[in-house]
C-alpha cells in the first residue's frame, strides 16, 4: 500500500463521509482521520480530538503498520495538548508496545542533523508527564517520577540577568537544581513543600527536572523522622540550628516555620533532609513537643558530678549511661557543663557525688573539631 499524501487536507465533510462508510475502507479513513488530526487538533478542543481518536479505535486493528504508528504519534500529541485524554487507556487498547515497527523504536535524523527521539521515547515521556499530572493513577509505577523536598532558593547571576533556581533533594540523598519558572506556585511560596519531580537526563548526562507539580504526599510520609533539640535561632540568617541524638547538625529555615514559634531549647519532631555529598544538612520541622516528651524522645545521658563550683556556675560530670554511636565522633566519658541556666536553689543543691541528667551531642568548637556539649542539665 502506497503511503497517502499527509500534506493534504481533509474537509470536515469528507471526513464524516469516509467515516460513515470506514469498515468498507479502515485504512483509507484513517489516514483521513490523521491527517485532519493533523492540520487540526491543537485548535479543536479535547473533545473533538478524543472522539476522532475513538473513531479510529473502532477500525483500529492490532498489528504492525504505518498508519497505526502515526496515530500513535498522534495520541501523544493529543496527549501533550489536552490533559484528560487518557493515554493510559490509549495505549493499552492500541497494543503498546508489542505492535510498533523496528523503525518506531530508532532515533531519526532530520535534513537539519538533528537527531529526533524514537516514537518509542515520545510515548514513554509522555506516558510519564500524564502520570505526573494524574496523582489518581499509580504514579509508583514510574521510576522516573520521585517525590522531593524543597529545601533552598539559590539566586544566580547569568549574562547580566538573575534568576533564582531551587535545590530539591529525594529522600535517597539525590538531587537536581530547577529553575523556580517550573515551579506551580511562585518563588516565596517553594521552600518547605513536597513536589513531584519528573527527572530525566540531559544530552551531557547530568540528571534535570523535565516537570513539576505539587505532591500529595507530606514530607514525613516521604522522609523519616527524627527528634531534634533546637541549639540556636540565628535572626540575622534566619536559621533555625537543630542536633539529633547522632550530633547532627540540620539548619532549618525560620521563614518557612514561622506559624510555629520556635525558640532555642526548643525539643522539635523534624525530618532529616540531606543531600549526597552534601556536609550542609537541612530540616523539615513538624512541630514542636513537649519539654519532658523531648527531652525522653531526644534521649538523656544519667552522669555522676565530680566537681561542682556553685559560684562560676559550671561542673565537671562522669557518665554513667552508655555512650552511644554518633556518625560524628566520640562523645567522651568525662567533661564540664554550664549551670547557668538553672534556678539558684537548683544549682547550690548539685555537690559532688551527687547525681545529674544530661542532654547531650557532639559539637562544633573553635578548633574545628566535635566535642561534647551538654545542652541541658536536670
């Protein structure tokens, strides 16, 4: 069979005609129904484009031949155009994939040199993007659609021009950078939100978000959670400073916990955001918890006192408890903690041998290295 003529059009009368008659003739409508598609679906609305697909489903037989490849091809414009066409359903009664040609899963070179995608990869990048759209359908199905946290906005400068870009990170420490412009909300309202990520790898093998929209999901259905111990508020940054009981230092960001209220001493539920390769930890605080629950939660080191100096307010501890593993360093046996911030009665009743609680991790001094830092003493 010779290949019709696809530059030509077709009137909506001779259409309707070859329509009427199409099981005397189904590959002759067809071809008219593709190339009236053709000239017209981006103009003629949703319905009308799915009801000429459904036209041709009626004559549509599964094997291998031009004419089904190109109203595949079509499909997936419609696809593209009109968000309630559903692919899905296409596909399946089409016969994807087991009915495309050899020459539907090569790449094609144009006139140009360009090198065109296989009308394979177009229906799977399509496939994908209609699923990414449709959260009622298993979007679990489709390895390439992940679920991120919005965790910075980065502002670059390019040829005189800024424009801000977003680090979104996976809950496997993966990561990818997106222009804020492929966001579904605006800039200010990005950060702290989950997304549904549609990642594909770019021509230099570097992975890219193709699409994004809003996920359903909330980030501790996403993320685990931890208890932390809010160290620090740092007002000029706009930083909330958060450890875990593994001396993990998280930094979360107050504009996006405002509605919370959190001030250092603080006992928080939070999920851990952190990046591969990445030293700078971030935090997704879910809430605030009760003093007592937090400091049960976090976990509490009981310690002997071997010195106590009332008047410098400060004391010198032994632990008793175990000392648990910290992915940070060592926390050590023996050290000094500050007694400032308990009341005077409190504070004068702590004599040596006595006995002390103590919230305890690892941290940051000076000289670079971790030591123990006691947070609280009960």
């Amino acid at each position: 069979m010779t290949t019709p003529d696809t530059s030509k059009n077709v009137t909506w009368d001779e259409l309707l005609e070859s329509i009427s008659t199409g099981a005397a003739h189904p590959d002759e409508t067809n071809w008219k129904i593709f190339r009236y598609l053709q000239h017209n679906y981006k103009t003629m609305g949703s319905v009308m484009a799915r009801t000429l697909l459904a036209a041709y489903m009626k004559l549509h037989v599964k094997r291998m031949s031009l004419i089904d490849s190109c109203m595949l091809g079509m499909a997936v414009n419609v696809s593209e155009t009109y968000s309630d066409f559903k692919l899905p359903k296409f596909l399946e009664a089409w016969g994807y994939d087991r009915f495309l040609r050899p020459q539907d899963l090569r790449r094609q070179t144009g006139k140009d040199g360009r090198q065109y995608l296989s009308l394979k990869e177009r229906v799977e990048r399509a496939l994908q993007s209609h699923m990414l759209h449709h959260p009622e359908e298993n979007k679990e199905a489709c390895d390439a659609i992940v679920s991120m946290y919005a965790a910075k906005v980065i502002e670059k400068e390019t040829n005189g021009r800024k424009r801000r870009y977003v680090k979104l990170v996976a809950r496997n420490g993966s990561e990818v950078l997106a222009d804020s412009h492929q966001f579904p909300c605006r800039p200010w309202e990005i950060c702290g939100r989950m997304f549904d990520v549609l990642r594909r790898v770019s021509k230099q093998g570097n992975e890219r978000a193709a699409d994004i929209v809003l996920s359903q999901k909330r980030v501790d259905e996403v993320f685990s959670v931890e208890v932390g111990y809010v160290d620090f508020v740092d007002e000029n940054h706009g930083h909330i400073h958060v450890y875990d009981s593994q001396s993990r230092h998280f930094v979360a960001l107050k504009s996006v916990h405002s509605a919370l209220n959190i001030t250092a001493g603080s006992y928080v539920r939070f999920c851990p955001i952190i990046a591969n390769g990445d030293h700078f930890k971030w935090a997704a605080i879910l809430g605030l918890m009760d003093k007592y629950e937090g400091r049960n939660a976090f976990g509490v080191y009981e310690a002997k006192v071997e010195y106590a100096n009332p008047k410098e307010k400060y004391i010198r501890y032994s632990l008793e408890s175990a000392i648990k593993y910290t992915p940070e360093g060592n926390i050590i046996k023996g050290g000094f903690a500050s007694t400032a911030a308990l009341p005077d009665d409190v504070r004068n009743g702590i004599v040596i041998d006595s006995h002390v609680r103590l919230i305890l991790f690892l941290k940051r001094g000076k000289d670079g290295i971790k030591h123990n830092y006691v947070a609280e003493v009960f």
